[in-house]
C-alpha cells in the first residue's frame, strides 16, 4: 500500500514567494510605475537609465518565475511521493506567508539596505511608503501563518503514517 503522509510546507511557500514577486513585479514597477528594480541607482530620465531598469525587472521576473516553477514542481513531486495534497487553509496561509515573507525581505535588501529603490522612487523615495511596505509584509506574514497553522490543525490525522 502506499502511505500517506501530510502536505509538505515548501511547495506553497516557493509559490507564495514568486507570486509575491509578480505582485511587486507587476502593479509596482509595471501598472503603477512608482519604482524600477534600480531606480534609485539609474535613473529613468535618460533612454539608457530606462532600458537598464527594464533589463534589471526582467531579471527579476525571470527569478519570480523560477520560484514559481520550482514550488509548481516540488508540489507534483510531493504527491507524486505520496503526500495529501494540502488543504485550502495550509496552503492559502503559505501563500499568503510566502508573499509577506517576500515583501519583507525584499523591502529590508532593495529598500532599506541597498537603497537599489524605494516604493515611490516617483516621489523621491520617501522612507514611509517603505515602512509601509515592511508593515504590510509583516501582516501578511502573520496573518498567512495563522491561516497555515489553522490548516495543519485541521490535517486528518491517518494522513501522517497510514498504510
């Protein structure tokens, strides 16, 4: 027989990441336009400033994708091995983790410590729009573990060892 075990937590995590990358990638720097991955540091008034930072957002879609790809690839893996596939409030709360997670990070690094760009580069990259986007990462982050550890509560428990 095979066994079942639980939903490993990586594959949504990996997911939640990347698509956090994309929400960054594409209402911030693409839709809104507040921000470029180095605008900060190349600035968008001249044609070369501007295909630099379209290069550097490529590169960091491509990343984005790859964390996608690497959670959409873990995930069939897991099942493949036999795992439950994990239920809506396991793997929504590391979705929604993964995203916070992203934000803090990136916002800590790009914003903070780099100053690669701030959230309003359009504005002059005023240190309260960063702060923000730390605060909403944070809320994210905890609000997506409540929901995961809500899920894991809820796992059946013939799924940990059952033959």
């Amino acid at each position: 027989m095979i066994e079942r075990r639980a939903p490993t937590p990586l594959p949504s995590l990996l997911l939640g990441l990347g698509f956090g990358g994309f929400v960054d990638g594409i209402v911030l720097h693409e839709i809104l336009q507040w921000h470029h991955m180095i605008s900060s540091t190349e600035p968008m008034d001249t044609l070369a400033g501007l295909e630099l930072n379209t290069v550097a957002d490529g590169f960091f879609h491509v990343v984005t994708w790859l964390l996608v790809m690497a959670g959409t690839t873990l995930m069939v893996v897991s099942w493949r091995q036999g795992r439950v596939a994990p239920n809506w409030s396991f793997h929504v709360g590391l979705l929604i983790l993964g995203w916070g997670v992203f934000n803090v990070v990136e916002g800590v690094i790009d914003h903070l410590l780099l100053e690669v760009h701030h959230v309003r580069d359009d504005l002059g990259g005023p240190l309260s729009w960063d702060i923000a986007f730390l605060i909403f990462g944070l809320l994210l982050s905890g609000g997506g573990w409540l929901l995961y550890r809500r899920g894991v509560r809820s796992l059946d428990p013939r799924t940990e060892t059952v033959r």
